[in-house]
C-alpha cells in the first residue's frame, strides 16, 4: 500500500467534524508519525488514547517558550528586570576588584529586582540574587575590619 493510500485511509476513517488535532492523533495511533515518541511508545501495538494524549501533551509542552530573552516579543530590555541584572552584574564583577562600584550597583540591582518583581517581570528576582552574591565579599571584607573589644 502506498503512502498516498495509507493517508486516505486514516482520512476516511475520521470523523466529519474532525480537526488538526483529531489527524494527528490518528497519524499517532497508526505510528505514521513517530517524533516525540518514547522507545517503549514506539515497541507498543496498539497506542491507546492515552498513549497519544500522553505523546500529544508533550509536544505542546516542548513548544512553549519561556518568557526571557529568548522571546523578544515580550521581552523588552530597559525594564527593571533588565537593569537590575545589569546593575547585578557590574556589583559581581566589582566585588573583588574595586569594591566602592559594587557598593553602588548592589543596592540599584536590589531595588530594581524589587520593582520588577512588584510588576511580576520574569526574571525579577536574578537581579536580587546576584546583588547578595556581591554583598558576601563586601561583608567578609568588612568582618576581617572590625575589631572586636
């Protein structure tokens, strides 16, 4: 049997009122499409329906992209989320080398992270996190300064 005969097949037996969805679950159930599938999914005869929901859920599940820097079309650099990491960064990469920077960046990381995280910005909470990553060497620093009486 041919390609062309084996998708008319599959065709004919849907219902009228079938969609996109109900194709493909029929291209599943007759292991024409394998992708997504798992070794055990593929060695199975016959899929059960929930052997397709299961093959289905995880290919829209692949499909959804994280709201970060990947997706540029929500994503818009010079919100608070992206200044804070920015700030984050610099307070990181000044911590060791000239601490007076770090001191500065570190609260403005602080504070955007807390104002990104305020409008639930993706994200929001890196900015908070790199600056107490900054912060430790500035609190070590200043334990090995203070004298104790």
């Amino acid at each position: 049997m041919s390609v062309k005969e084996e998708a008319q097949k599959i065709l004919a037996d849907l219902p009228e009122n079938a969609d996109w969805n109900d194709l493909v679950k029929a291209l599943y159930l007759n292991k024409k499409i394998t992708l997504g599938m798992t070794d055990l999914e593929l060695s199975k005869s016959p899929l059960t329906e929930d052997d397709v929901a299961a093959i289905m859920g995880r290919l829209q599940s692949a499909r959804r992209v994280p709201d970060d820097m990947r997706n540029t079309r929500d994503y818009r650099p010079g919100n608070e989320a992206t200044m804070g990491m920015v700030a984050g960064i610099v307070a990181i990469f000044f911590a060791f080398v000239f601490p007076p920077i770090s001191w500065i960046a570190a609260p403005i990381a602080i504070v955007a992270g807390a104002m990104g995280l305020k409008k639930h910005q993706e994200k929001a909470w890196v900015p908070i996190l790199m600056a107490v990553v900054s912060i430790a060497p500035m609190i070590m620093v200043l334990n090995e300064h203070v004298s104790y009486f």
